[in-house]
C-alpha cells in the first residue's frame, strides 16, 4: 500500500492544465518531491516548487 500524499483541489485544477498525456508522470514526480521535502499534502505552493524544480 503506498501512502501518496493527498491533494488540494486548488493543486488539482493546477494539474489538469497539464495535457493529459504526460499528467501521470508529473502527478508521480510531484507526489515524489513532496514526499522527499516531508510533505503529505500538494498544495499550490508545493506544486510550483516541485515545477521550478523539473523545469
């Protein structure tokens, strides 16, 4: 069982401007740094973090 954190819908809708295609692999990455920062919710300011950081 994984222990993904959770998501605010704010971040949510922040996701869904993603194209679909590729969503998953940056739903995975962001769950990931939020993870490695010790975080277990994605908010805005996390999911911006997490883009600065892949570019």
């Amino acid at each position: 069982m994984s222990n993904n954190p959770s998501w605010t819908a704010e971040a949510e809708a922040k996701l869904k401007e993603i194209p679909f295609f590729v969503r998953p692999a940056a739903r995975k990455k962001i769950e990931k740094f939020a993870q490695e920062q010790g975080v277990n919710e994605i908010t805005v300011e996390i999911y911006d973090l997490a883009k600065k950081q892949f570019g």
